[in-house]
C-alpha cells in the first residue's frame, strides 16, 4: 500500500535588514521537508556576498528536495546584485525562467 502524500507546507520569512549571511533557521525548516518558502524582502535593503552565496546554495538545497521558493517584494539594490549576479535560479526564484525575460514578480 502506498504512503499517503504529505502536504506542503509554505514557510513565509520577512528578511528584516541586511541579508549578510546564512539564516540557519530557514534552513532548519526547509530539511524538514514538504517545505516551499516564500522570502518577502520588502525590510531587505542590501545583500552581501555571503548573504548571495547563501541564497544559491539554498535554491540548490530546495531544488534537490523538490521544494518551491519564490522571492517577492525585491528591493531594487538587491534585485541589481541578482541581476548581475547571472544566478538563473534567483532569477527564477523573482518570477522568471530565464534572465532575459520581462515581467519580473520581484
């Protein structure tokens, strides 16, 4: 007999400041499993590198366990770092499938 199908649960985080490294809270919630996360960074006005690496390294994480995370409310500084950044999953994270597209969420 088959395993009933757990449901998704969706995280939403508020980024409140500077997004300079790694939360590992969120990274406690997305492990559990059957976890999208929403990042709202409408309190977010700047990321630094490690902040950027954090955030790759975690779409990589949620793309492996099959978890969806969407970024919505992006600043424009920290939507130029992405952009610049030619990181396509956090692009696609904003709303895009690829870096050329128009009509962005973030």
């Amino acid at each position: 007999m088959a395993e009933p199908l757990k449901e998704r649960k969706l995280e939403k985080i508020r980024i409140l400041g500077d997004l300079e490294r790694g939360m590992d809270e969120v990274d406690k919630k997305l492990a559990r499993g059957n976890t999208d996360i929403e990042f709202d960074f409408s309190g977010c006005p700047f990321i630094s590198v490690d902040g950027l690496e954090w955030l790759e390294e975690f779409l990589l994480r949620a793309d492996s366990l099959k978890s969806t995370v969407t970024f919505v409310n992006v600043q424009n500084p920290v939507y130029k770092v992405f952009k610049v950044a030619h990181i396509d999953s956090l692009m696609k994270a904003c709303g895009s499938p690829n870096q050329e597209s128009q009509g962005l969420s973030c």
